[in-house]
C-alpha cells in the first residue's frame, strides 16, 4: 500500500470522527435549546406562538441573505 493511500484512509477515518463529534455536539446543543424552549413556555415568558413566529421570521432573513449571496456569486 503507497504512503499516500494510506493517508487517504487515515483522513477518511479522521473525517469520521469529526463527523461524529459534529453529530454529538449537534444533539446536545439541541436538547439545550429544547430545554431553553420548554422553560421559558412553562413560565409563560414565550409562547408556542411566539417562538414559531420568530423562527419562521428568521428562516425568511437567512434565505433573503442566502439569495443575497448567491447573486453577488453568479
């Protein structure tokens, strides 16, 4: 096997651990923010209402600054 199959490899098995801490972090940052959500609707700070709302809201600025972009690229 040449040197450089096997770094190949190695970074294929580097890049999977990374993935996997990705996957890690990912899902404990979303039981923070489900646990953030579920407090502040039990103390009746925020509503389901207005969290839907905010996050609809936000999704429409990223794909508006999305577009933004990608008109400045092509």
């Amino acid at each position: 096997m040449t040197s450089s199959r096997m770094y190949s490899h190695l970074e294929e098995i580097a890049w999977i651990g990374q993935l996997a801490d990705l996957k890690e972090e990912h899902y404990r940052n979303s039981l923070l923010l489900s646990a953030v959500i579920e407090l502040l609707m039990e103390k009746r700070i925020l509503s389901a209402e207005e969290i839907s709302a905010k996050a609809q809201a936000l999704e429409i600025q990223d794909a508006a600054a999305i577009r933004q972009i990608q008109c400045f690229e092509g």
